[in-house]
C-alpha cells in the first residue's frame, strides 16, 4: 500500500479482475481470471495531479467482491465489509457481491482538505486490497472481482501559453508545455489599423519528439489468456502514436533441412537399472525428472563410448528427449539415424515408429534382442508414415536399447533426427498500433517463455525506434467444463476458465462434456423427453414429435380412439374423431327416440333432450310415446282430445287410468273399452266377472283405428274374459 513498494514482480492485467461465475448475468466479463480459492489479492496503479491545492473531488467507481480497503500514497482513504490498517491477508470480509459499479466519493470520506494534504504534485499512487469471504473450516467463496475507476475534479485555472506579434508566433518557447490536446484560446488586434479582432477557440495536440525513441520489453513478465495486452510488456520510451511489429524471436526456426537432434546430441536416460521399469517411458506424458542427462555415443564394452551407461548383465536402457515443430502440415521429410547395438525400439509422442531386432509393444525389458553390432555405423530409418504424429510446439522421442543377453559384453546408442520442411521462422506475433496492441488475439501461440524481437516506428515524429529484444512468458487461457447440477454429466457450455496447467477445479475436466442444460439436473443425455418445448436429453430436439394416444366421444361414439402430437411444448393436432359411428336421432315416434341411447352423439338422448325427437305437440296418439315430453302421452294429451285411456261402456261411461282399476270396478258384468295406447301395467283377473274388451279405440272412442298394448304380464284365475272387438296385445 506505501507508496515506495516494489511492484516490478507483479503480474500486469486488465480488468474485470477475479472469478464470478455469474457476470454474464450481471451484465460484463471476467478480463484476467484470478481464483476464487484466493483469500485476497492486491492491485497498485498510478495517476498524475497537476497541482493538489486544486483538488475539488476525488471519486472512486468500484466493482468488487467481497471487501475492499482503498489506499492513496499509504494512506487508507475508504474501507467496506474489512477492518484493519491494513486488514490481515486472510481475514474474512463480509459479503458483498460485485452485480454493478458503485460510486464511492473518497474525499467525502476523508475530507477534501485531508485528500489535498494526501495528493503530491506528480505521480500518486492508489492501491487497493479485494477479500474474500469465508466459512468457519476457512473455505473461501465462488467468486472474487475487482475493477474500479478513479474519477478526479479540479479548478485548474486557464494559463496564457503566448502572447507576442505574429512574428514571435513562428518560434515560441514549449518547454514549460505540458503534452497533450489542448483547448485554446486566441485573442488580439491588429494594431495597424487599431481594430479588435474578434477571437478564435479551438483545439491542437502538443506532442515532444525525441531522436532517441525506443523500445523495451519488461523482464520477467507472465501474460495469460485470450485477447492479451501487449502494451503490458513493451515500454516505448519517448515515442508517441506508436506503431510496432512484434516476432518471436528464435522460438520457432526455419526448419527447412536441419538435423534438430544431432549426432552426439544430449539425452535424459536411465540406464543403471537391472529391473522392470514399466511401459509408460514411451509416453508423451511421463516424468523424467529423476534420471540422468548425457551425451552420445552412450553405452559400455566400446573404446567409442561418450557416456557410459549400464553395466554386464544391463537387458535394456531408455532415453527420452524433447524436440520442437513448429509446423507439422509444412513437414516434407523425416527420418532417423541410429547407432546401436544390440535392439532398438523408437516412440515419437507415445507411436512406435522404428523395431529392430525386438519384438512387442513396447517389447519385454529382459526379452533380449537379436545381435547386431554398432560399429559406429548410423542405420536411417525413413519416419515420413508418421509425419502426422507430430504436433505444434513440444514433441516427445523415446528411445528403447536392448541387451541380447545378460552375458553381451556390450550395448551402444546414439541417434540423430532429421527434418526437411516448409515452414518459415520466427512467426510474427502481432503488427499494429498501441491500441490494437492492448487487444491482441493469441489463439494461435503456444505456451511458455518467449523470446521476442520488437522493432516500430514513431508514427507522428516519423523516426525509426531502437529495436528491442526480451522474453516474457505466456499462459494460455484454459477453459474447463464442470457438473454444476449434479446429475453425473459434464457441460456442453464452459463452466470457467483459469490459466496454468491443471488449474481446472476439481471434478472439472478441460473438454466440452454433452450436458446441453448444466443448471438443471433433469436435463442431461439419458433423460427422457417430455412435451416441455426443452431438449431434455441433450440431442439437439425438442419434444422430438412426441405423440400418445387419446380417446373422444360421447353415446354410442365413446371409445373412439386417435393421436395428438406435441409440439412446442403443446400437444395438439388430435386425430380422434368424436362423431365416428354416428347415428340419426329422431324423427319423432322413431325407436331411437325410445331406446335411451345419445345415438348422434350429441349428449341429448330421446325425447325429453333430443331435438330430433322433439316436437312442441303430441304428433303420434297412439304411439305410447310422449312425443312433445310435456308429461302426458297419447290420448292422455289435449293434443290429441284429451280422456282416460280404459272406461266402462254404458249410458253414463265410467274412465279410468288402468285396465286394472275398471276390471275391479263393482259391476260383475262390464263392457270395457280402451283406446289405442300403450298401458305399462300387470292384469290379474280373479274374481267371477264376465267382462268384454274392446280395444283400439280412438281418443274420443267413436270407433277402432288401432290397437291396444299392454306391457306387462296377464293373470286369469276366475271368471269370463272376452275380446269382442279390436286387438289387445299383452307383451
């Protein structure tokens, strides 16, 4: 936080700083990635006040999570969510998350004549410390962000920058200048004629050129990610409105026709072991930090011998060496040059590309081998089938010898790689301006320290800048892919980035999984799809035509069956026809205004609800049907003249509802008529009577035009029942 602190090993970057997994959601995006696993992290950067005295406010607009302590020239000037002077690195902050930029006035908090007394003339430092919050166990929070902007306010006064003739105006004094745009002012009159000229504003740029521009590139600087700022390393010095080209300088040669593994070369080998030491030594990831480092011709038993290796009795040796390509699609050639004695077996990044004399692979470490002496004859190998194993960068060759025997007085390597390509040298990083130069697209470098070669141009003082030669090192940007939702799948979509090797949390992994939906633990390849319109298991389809089957229907159409499809999460499109196996209804006397059935499937049945069978009047007298449903059928209806259906014949007739009730009327001897209805009733004659029917008889019973039925069951135990006229039918 002091003003004197040596920063020069701290890492350069621009904001938004931190981890936040939800910043797309509040609206911006992590610059620099920082992680989370931080208990805190700290941030120095400079600012020029021209004159303290002239401070009328100094604001701060911050982005942060959790707390945040704010410093200028070593004195805190505003703290929240921390205490302490300053707050212990691992404390706890309290929680605080980083959704938008808040204005915080640092010489509201402070006092503005306390901030003057703070402020230098010059440069002035401001530094700033984030902390993350934390549980009891002392496990820190998911996220940690900073970014912040520092706003500054005066009443710097105007200054007169010339005044004189036009004459003077051609040569004027800049050195008390400062540089930049200027806005200015122009007043003064012509004193020939003694009239008033009337003023001019506007505005120049003032700009200082020095012959001895230059360019630097900072030691020891570690950029990472993708865009990176390139302006971060290089310092150009004297020099405005820059323009520069940046090439990687030796990192990658013109690998045309080069030996890039050379007879007598250096190898790491293990060579003093009489056992078994696996089968992963041929691989491009292997750890090979414990075994020894030498020159060819390695071995024992020969005069020849460079670095002696093994010992009678050694079945085999093993070397590994690393070799770099900078374009695998540009080579033409390659091939590889060994001495050996007695079997050699060659890997390049984990491929058997060369066997002689052994078999397997890779073969049996005390498998022996067929003889075969060195001599100090190189024995070429043509590798060209597999020029595509190789990658950009870093390769890996590994190299196994073998003993015939553990009695052989002898066993010899050394080997050489050639190379024929078109690949040219030294790729150019970048070519711009110092603001492209603050956003420069590194997905094509590869990682690692790089030296570089920096040469450009002053673009307004138009002379040439001193080149520039350095290193920096470059991280690339790793993006990892997590389970977030906890239903055994990895996302689709990036879940973070971080940079390093292994930096990726743990249980993520750095390759896209196929959990198209990573918040929501039902989605995921093995779900099963719903009608949602979501693609719930992850096979770029939604709903995928889901269909299932329905029934419709009502009366006799109940049952019919279809199908409905989904669609955009709504099913739909039903093919079940409600009026399939429709009948008519009606008209009226019809059965089908009898049978109790909803025969048209219009939930209405017969009379009292079907309008096919429905009249406003009794249509039908001697149907036995109520056909206008107003309660009284046939003759019983004023429709049809109204009148009881059964009477006694005589000089004064007597009328009755039931056949029933006239037959069990006192008279012995009865004439009984009826008219053409149908009588729901059972008829039990057991007493001695002598009892005539005639049936059949219209409404008003003036003569016989139909029939009469009865619908129930007729008993005759005593007595004489006689039809003298019409039809009675018992049913």
């Amino acid at each position: 936080m002091n003003t004197g602190y040596n920063d020069s090993g701290w890492s350069f970057g621009t904001g938004v700083f931190g981890t936040e997994p939800d910043a797309a959601s509040y609206g911006y995006s992590v610059t620099t990635p920082i992680s989370n696993t931080k208990k805190s992290m700290f941030f120095r950067n400079t600012f020029t006040v021209c004159n303290p005295a002239e401070v009328t406010a100094l604001n701060l607009s911050a982005l942060f999570d959790d707390g945040m302590v704010v410093y200028i020239n070593g004195t805190q000037v505003y703290n929240q969510g921390v205490s302490g002077n300053p707050p212990a690195f691992d404390g706890s902050a309290v929680g605080h998350e980083a959704t938008t930029y808040e204005a915080k006035s640092l010489s509201s908090v402070i006092g503005l004549n306390a901030l003057r007394n703070i402020l230098v003339t010059g440069n002035n430092v401001i530094a700033v410390g984030i902390y993350n919050t934390q549980n009891a166990g002392g496990t820190v929070s998911s996220d940690i962000v900073w970014d912040g902007e520092l706003v500054l306010s005066n009443n710097w006064s105007s200054s007169i920058l010339f005044t004189g003739s036009s004459t003077q105006a051609q040569s004027v004094n800049t050195s008390g200048w400062t540089i930049g745009v200027k806005n200015i002012k122009i007043s003064g009159d012509d004193v020939t004629c003694l009239a008033p000229l009337s003023d001019a504003n506007g505005t120049f740029n003032f700009i200082t050129c020095n012959a001895t521009g230059s360019l630097s590139i900072i030691p020891g600087r570690i950029i990472s990610g993708n865009p990176v700022d390139l302006t971060s390393i290089i310092t150009a010095n004297n020099a405005t409105n820059l323009t520069y080209t940046v090439t990687e300088n030796g990192g990658c040669p013109a690998q045309t026709s080069t030996s890039i593994i050379t007879k007598k070369d250096t190898w790491k080998y293990n060579g003093n072991n009489l056992g078994n030491i696996g089968t992963t030594w041929k691989n491009t990831v292997y750890d090979d930090s414990g075994w020894s480092t030498g020159s060819g011709i390695f071995g024992y038993g020969e005069s020849y011998i460079s670095t002696l290796i093994g010992a009678p009795g050694q079945m085999s040796v093993y070397f590994r060496k690393t070799f770099t390509i900078c374009d695998p699609s540009a080579v033409t050639y390659l091939k590889f040059n060994a001495t050996y004695d007695d079997g050699i077996v060659v890997y390049i990044n984990g491929t058997q590309v060369v066997a002689a004399g052994v078999t397997g692979n890779p073969p049996a470490w005390n498998g022996g081998a067929t003889n075969h002496e060195s001599s100090q004859v190189y024995q070429t190998f043509n590798l060209n089938p597999f020029i595509s194993n190789l990658v950009i960068g870093t390769n890996v060759i590994a190299v196994g010898l073998y003993n015939t025997d553990n009695l052989s007085s002898d066993i010899v390597f050394d080997g050489e790689l050639i190379i024929s390509s078109t690949a040219n040298g030294s790729p150019t990083l970048f070519s711009g301006n110092e603001v492209q130069a603050m956003s420069v697209d590194a997905a094509g470098w590869t990682e690692g320290t790089k030296g570089l070669h920096v040469s450009g141009n002053d673009a307004t003082c138009f002379s040439p800048l001193t080149d520039a030669t350095g290193t920096f090192t470059f991280q690339k940007l790793v993006n990892y892919y997590c389970d977030s939702d906890g239903d055994t799948y990895i996302s689709a979509a990036i879940s973070g980035s971080c940079t390093g090797v292994g930096c990726a949390p743990s249980g993520c992994q750095t390759n896209a999984g196929n959990d198209c939906n990573d918040s929501s633990g039902a989605i995921n390849p093995a779900a099963s799809e719903t009608c949602n319109n979501v693609d719930d298991n992850c096979n770029g389809i939604t709903d995928e035509n889901l269909t299932r089957p329905t029934t419709c229907g009502v009366g006799i159409c109940s049952g019919n069956t279809g199908i409905e499809t989904c669609s955009a999460g709504v099913w739909g499109n039903n093919t079940c026809n409600p009026y399939a196996g429709e009948q008519t209804e009606g008209p009226p006397g019809d059965p089908s205004c009898s049978d109790t059935l909803d025969n048209d499937c219009d939930r209405q049945t017969d009379i009292s609800q079907e309008e096919g069978c429905h009249v406003d009047h009794e249509t039908y007298c001697y149907n036995g049907i109520d056909d206008d449903a107003d309660g009284l059928t046939d003759c019983q209806d004023a429709d049809c003249g109204g009148g009881l259906p059964v009477r006694i014949a005589g000089t004064l007739p007597e009328y009755f509802m039931s056949i029933q009730a006239a037959y069990s009327s006192p008279a012995s001897i009865k004439l009984v008529q009826t008219q053409g209805a149908v009588l729901e009733e059972d008829l039990l004659f057991y007493m001695n009577y002598i009892v005539t029917f005639e049936a059949g008889y219209d409404c008003g019973y003036a003569q016989i035009n139909g029939k009469t039925q009865v619908r129930g069951n007729m008993t005759i135990s005593d007595g004489v029942v006689t039809i003298s006229n019409g039809t009675l039918e018992i049913k």
